[in-house]
C-alpha cells in the first residue's frame, strides 16, 4: 500500500537531482513537474524534444520506494535511456519482446523482489500475461504509470499500435489487485501534441483532473527551410547539394519507407559518404550498431525511416533533412527536434516535388487511402464481433479485431472492463474517430507563406505566441514573405 508520506522538500528533490545527475538546478518546468509526480496527481507534459522530459519522471521515481512502469513506444529509446540509468548504478530494467530469455528471467524476478524503481516495457509486453500476472501480486507497490512519446497513442495507437488503446483500463485493473487506499499516478509525456491529440490522451489514458504542463516547439537555433525539386533525380541532387554544404557535420536524412533508405544510402555511400540505411526491418544487433556507429561519428549521417530518432541523444547533430516530408506535422515536429540540441545553430530541410515529380502527391494520397480502407475493413468486421469478449480470444478468431476495437474506443461505442475484456455499446453512426490521418496540416506547412515557426505554434495550440511571430531564420522570413 502507498502509505502517506511526508513530502519533500524543494531542498530535498535538488539535492537528488544533484546528487544524480550532477546539475545545479532544474530547467523550469522540470521542477514543478517533479514535485507533481511525487504528490501523485495525474499530469500531461508537452516539453520540445531536448527540454530535459525523462528526468522529471526518473527522479520521482527514484526518490520512492516501489516501482513506476515507464510504457514506451520503442526498443532503441528504452534500452538508451536504461543503459544511462544503469551506468549511474541506478534500479532500472527494460523488457521487450527482442530480450534472450535469461535476461527476460532476470528481470522478471527483480520485479518479484522488488529490486527495482522503474520499469521500461513497451504497451503489449505490460499487457503479456507473465508481466501483468506479476503487476498484479498485492504486494507489489506501484507508484505510478508515466507514458514516455504520448502522441504515439494518438498517432500510431489505433490502427498499428492498438494495444495503446487499452492502457486507460491498466490503472483501475491493478488498483483492484493492491491494498485500500493505494494510488497509482499516470503521466503522459510528449514534445508534440495539438489540441486534438491532448484531448486524446486525456481520453484514452483516463487521466483524473491531470495538470498540464505545455512549453511551446520553437527552437531559436533552428532554422527551417523546404525547397521545391522537379523531378527524383533533382531530388537526389538537392540532398547532394545540402550535405556537401555540410562537411564532416553529424545528420539525419529521414525517407519514408525501407527501400529508400536502402537506395539512397547506397548511392551516397558511392559518392563517398560514410552513412548506413537505418528502419525497423534491421534486426535489432545492426539496428543498435548503426546507432553506435552514429552516436561516435564513424558514420557522419543516417538514412532513415521514423524507426530512428526517439530517445537518441547525439546532442550535436547539426542537421536533418526530410528526403520525403513526413504525413504529420507531430511526426516533423518530433524529427527536426533531433537537430541543435546543444543549442548551437541547425538546419532542417524538406525538399518537395515540383508540377514535373507527383511523387509526394501519390504517396499522401496512397496514406490516406489506406486510412480509409482500414476503416472499412474494421466497420465490416464490427458486424461479426460479439458485443462483449476477450480482446485475445476475439483476435484468435477475427485477426483485425484489436484495431477494430480501437476504432469502436475512439468513437465512445466501447468500454474495457480490464486490459483484456469490452464491451460494445450502442452504435452511433454519427460520430467519427477523434484520430486525425490527414495530410492536410503538414502539406499546408509546406505551402505557407508565413513564417514556418508562426505556423507551428499555431498548429500547435500556441495562438498568443503566434500572433505576429517571425523567427527571423526560417526561408519565408528570409525572402520577406513574413
């Protein structure tokens, strides 16, 4: 049982910090959002990538005794964040479906032994049947749940991630398993969240009176540019162009699918270049020596899908390009956030097809498209589910039913009981999915004459700051058109 406890002091929690990680004082908002967490209130933070997130729920944790689950979305960012944990010597594990079995058992009896602060997991192994049985042991004390890259919930949770869609029904599930009166806090964290995905979030997760803690995207040190090309072969001598601009300066060249990344890598390795394709087919040894290679410079850029990026900390990469613009502005928002994180001056280039290359085009439409196909296969096979089950058995049965479920969440037509059981309510074929897959911000980003900066706090729900705002850096400032 969380018994109450006298709360800690400002002194307290800075001399922890200090004695941690070995910095003077917090970044505002870090310390209020610290003391948050400790007092176990539900928060949303939205803090620019580089603004310092994890440790705001790593120390709270590491300052209690009991376990926080840390619900993140990928591989590479739990293993980089434990792995600075543990060369602090600090409590911390991770498991994830590519763990060897021996490490997997380790873990799980450190769970059993309460040896640990925090745990790192992905949304489907906490809902694995050997990891919440040993959630659930009463003994077992549970601080808190901190989602880590929330607008993941929002962007990939209903139709490629919808084990995310259930995450709102973990805390009263295991509430049911721990002494009277314990508390579970949930926090959500995020670099990129518009109004709508903030409001999803807060739905789905199921967050109680949650404070809110939202610092703006700009960066002053970024300067955003997107350039038009007429055609794939100036496409690729545009990218040419710019790197040759950067010489020996660490990168990103972010491409959407596998087979670019492959193509292109190749093409600049025979230009010279030393740099590697990077996306989720890799397994997981290339995956982590590429991002090695990376992080030490013995590869000066990465060609790469949205499978690199989140929780990569290379504090000097002095540039990205987008080969191909990203579909959302939450997933640009987040890749040029990689860019000028020790705060010294960086680049970010989109290059977009001109009236000779429909490339773009066909590539947003084909998104969109198969949006809309998975929303009527799901509407098909919501005739056939039964109106209450077991998200597991139903998927024995209907393969599509998880992502079918979480459209029904979305649209308020269902209920989980626990992690694992619905219910289905009443259609009300009126509503539509809170989800947003539309193109249509990001290519109105592409096409604004505004300044670039101006247009993302406006995108992102920062209308005071907005107002009249000129960067100064971005290229619509820089030809006067701002």
């Amino acid at each position: 049982m969380n018994l109450p406890r006298p709360p800690l002091s400002a002194t307290d929690i800075r001399s922890a910090f200090q004695q941690i990680w070995g910095y003077d004082d917090f970044r505002s908002p870090q310390g209020e959002i610290v003391e948050t967490l400790l007092s176990q209130t539900d928060a949303l933070i939205i803090m620019p990538t580089g603004g310092g997130k994890s440790i705001c729920f790593q120390l709270p944790a590491l300052m209690q005794t009991g376990l926080t689950l840390v619900v993140s979305p990928l591989v590479a960012l739990m293993e980089n964040q434990v792995q600075e944990l543990r060369q602090r010597r600090l409590p911390a594990a991770l498991l994830h479906s590519e763990l060897p079995a021996p490490q997997r058992k380790q873990v799980l009896l450190a769970i059993e032994a309460q040896r640990l602060r925090l745990l790192y997991l992905s949304p489907e192994t906490l809902l694995s049947t050997s990891v919440w049985q040993r959630l659930c042991e009463p003994s077992l004390q549970i601080n808190g749940i901190i989602l880590d890259e929330a607008h993941c919930l929002a962007q990939w949770g209903e139709a490629f991630r919808p084990a995310y869609y259930r995450l709102g029904a973990v805390r009263s599930a295991l509430l049911q398993h721990k002494p009277a009166g314990t508390q579970i806090a949930i926090a959500a964290f995020t670099a990129t969240a518009d109004p709508q995905v903030q409001q999803v979030i807060e739905h789905v997760l199921q967050l109680k009176s949650p404070q809110i803690f939202r610092l703006n995207p700009y960066r002053s040190n970024l300067s955003l540019t997107v350039r038009s090309v007429q055609t794939p072969r100036g496409r690729r001598q545009g990218l040419l162009t710019f790197i040759q601009a950067q010489p020996k300066q660490a990168g990103l060249v972010y491409v959407r699918t596998r087979r670019d990344s492959e193509e292109l890598s190749d093409w600049l390795r025979q230009k010279g270049y030393k740099t590697a394709a990077y996306h989720a087919g890799l397994g997981a040894s290339d995956r982590r020596r590429i991002e090695q290679a990376w992080l030490t410079d013995t590869l000066q850029f990465v060609v790469c899908t949205c499978a690199f990026g989140m929780g990569v900390n290379k504090s000097n990469v002095r540039w990205i390009v987008h080969f191909h613009a990203p579909f959302l502005l939450s997933e640009y928002v987040q890749e040029i956030g990689r860019a000028g994180r020790d705060g010294k001056p960086a680049k970010a280039l989109t290059l977009v097809s001109g009236w000779l290359d429909s490339e773009d085009q066909q590539r947003w439409k084909f998104f969109e498209t198969q949006g809309q196909l998975q929303q009527q296969t799901a509407e098909k096979l919501l005739k056939k589910l039964p109106k209450q089950g077991n998200v597991t058995e139903v998927a024995k049965q209907f393969k599509e039913s998880p992502i079918a479920l979480s459209r029904l969440q979305n649209l308020g037509q269902l209920t989980w009981s626990d992690p694992f059981h619905y219910t289905i309510h009443q259609s009300d074929r009126s509503q539509t999915s809170s989800q947003s897959n539309s193109t249509r911000p990001m290519r109105d980003y592409l096409k604004t004459r505004e300044c670039r900066w101006g247009f993302l706090l406006r995108a992102f729900g920062f209308e005071d700051e907005a107002t009249g705002f000129k960067c100064g850096s971005c290229d619509r400032c820089k030809q006067g058109h701002c």
